[in-house]
C-alpha cells in the first residue's frame, strides 16, 4: 500500500482523467474545448476498450432480444393463421384404385377460359402417401393420357356430368 500522505502525486494524473472524460453537458471532453484536440493517453485507450466491449456485449444482447421477440410474433402469427385456415378447409375425400374421377383443369391457355373446369373420366392407378393419387385416361376426351394429381384437385365421376354438357350443346344452351 502505498502512503496516503503522499496523495499529491496522483493529481496530475487524476486532472488528466478528469479534463479527458467525456462531459455530457458540454457534449465533449473539457481538454477539447479547451485546447481544441482530443488527449490522448494510455487510460484513454483502456477506457475505450472497456466501452467498446460494453457497447458491442449490449448490442448483441438486444439483437438477440429483438431476434427471440420476432420468433415469438412468428410463430404467434402461424398459429393464428393455421387456426383459421383449418376452419375452412375440409378434409380431401379419399380415393381407391379403379375409382372414376374427374380432374381439375390447371393450364389455361387462350380460348380456354369458357372451357370445362374438369377433365374425365380417369380411373384411379395407384394410391400415393399425402393424398396424391397416379391416374390413367378412360375413353376419348380432352386431357393427359396418364397423370398425377391430389385429392383436391379431383372429384368423383359421375356419368350425367357429360350427358347433360352434350344435351345442353345440342339445346344450344352452352
């Protein structure tokens, strides 16, 4: 320990702390509007270090905060999202080898906006995971020979849809 009675040789070094550190009501340091520089010393470059460290510790910190609130919101969102979706959506009919069905037209080209919304007959090949089905042409009619599709893009085949669409023709009602 050194002697308290010799305090005196600490002043310079104190005064030069003192006039170096930043004062918030001048909006600098008093060494810099007193002598227009900046000082710069050893204790200068420690400090700053400790506070650059500080800064960059509370910088992660609230990053990560600002991060864990997003995720939060997120999946906040999701559920509410996924809440409501699934108040409207029914559950896909299921669909067994050698069922007839019909399926959704998905490429419209040009002419093709008043053309019917469903290709068919198809017969059900093959039953896929996620209702997802592989489907073969049956007889003569417009669409792929062979496709795949999902459940909500098909329906069942129900034999009045082409007669009462070819009666309507002939009626002249299209």
């Amino acid at each position: 320990m050194e002697d308290a009675s010799k305090w005196y040789r600490h002043v310079p070094r104190v005064q030069r702390v003192l006039n170096s550190a930043y004062q918030r009501s001048i909006n600098t340091t008093p060494a810099e509007v007193l002598f227009g520089v900046k000082l710069r010393n050893k204790e200068d470059i420690k400090l700053k270090e400790l506070l650059e460290r500080d800064i960059i510790e509370m910088f992660n910190e609230e990053r990560n905060a600002l991060r864990e609130n997003a995720r939060k919101q997120i999946e906040k969102v999701q559920e509410e999202n996924r809440r409501t979706y699934n108040l409207r959506r029914k559950k896909a009919k299921n669909y067994k080898e050698g069922d007839l069905v019909a399926i959704k037209r998905t490429q419209f080209g040009p002419g093709l906006k008043l053309a019917k919304k469903f290709l068919g007959p198809y017969e059900v090949l093959k039953v896929k995971p996620n209702e997802r089905y592989d489907v073969l042409k049956v007889g003569i009619h417009e669409g792929p020979i062979k496709t795949s599709t999902c459940a909500e893009f098909m329906k069942p085949w129900v034999e009045y849809e082409s007669e009462s669409e070819s009666d309507s023709a002939q009626d002249g009602r299209m």
